[in-house]
C-alpha cells in the first residue's frame, strides 16, 4: 500500500498554496465589513441586496478560519466549497465571462483542496491518487 505521508516539498507546496488562498479570502471577506463603495457597486452589479455585503464578509471569514486551523481544515475546506459554489451561480446568473469570472470560484476551489491535499495525510488517504 502507499504512504499517504506528504514529502517535505508537498507539504510546504501545500503550505503555500493555502496561504494564498487564505490571503485573498481574507482580504474579500474584510472589505465586506465596513460599507465601500465598491463593494456597494458589486452589490448592484450581482442584484444582491448591499446589506447582504457584512453578512458575507463574516461568514467567509468565518469559513477561512476554520480553514486556517488544522483540526478543523476540512471542514473549512467543505464551507469555502459552497461559498464559492454561491460565487460561481452568481457570476452564471449575471452572464459574467466563463473562464475569468465565473469559473474563478473552481480555480479557487482545487487551491483549497490542493493545498490541503499536499499538506494533509488525512486529505490524502480519503482522496488517493494512484499511479
């Protein structure tokens, strides 16, 4: 059988990659927290109710720090999935160009599971990739 232990690479691979993902979450759910202008204008723009935006903001960040802490990584990874399963039926609601906007939420979502799969041995043994 296989080890399911990630190489100190993977592992630090997987690192990096979740820290972007992490980054730019953070900084999307932290600009829904104060009222922007622009994040009133995105709001018109999608037909999303801008009193929406705080409750969004909170619940992504809500969502990444379950992501960030190990113990519950997985959890978190399932949570930010149907987040951004909400992002992407948005941009298809509103006709937004396929591969730079509406499929921005799948890119985002293989950065959520690769990085976890390459850093995580719990990841790795429930989705094993076999040669």
């Amino acid at each position: 059988m296989q080890s399911t232990t990630p190489s100190a690479k993977a592992r630090w691979a997987g690192y990096i990659l979740s820290g972007l993902v992490i980054a730019f979450f953070i900084f999307d759910g932290a600009i829904k927290l104060p009222p922007l202008d622009m994040v009133a204008q995105a709001s018109k723009e999608f037909d999303i109710p801008v009193q929406f935006a705080r409750t969004l903001g909170v619940i992504l960040l809500v969502c990444t720090l379950l992501y960030v802490i190990p113990q519950t990584a997985p959890l978190g990874a399932i949570l930010l999935t149907a987040y951004l399963g909400g992002a992407v039926w948005t941009h298809v609601r509103i006709g937004s160009p396929l591969f730079s906007h509406t499929l921005f939420g799948v890119y985002l979502g293989l950065m959520i599971w690769g990085g976890l799969w390459l850093r995580e041995e719990r990841v790795r043994a429930l989705i094993p990739f076999r040669r």
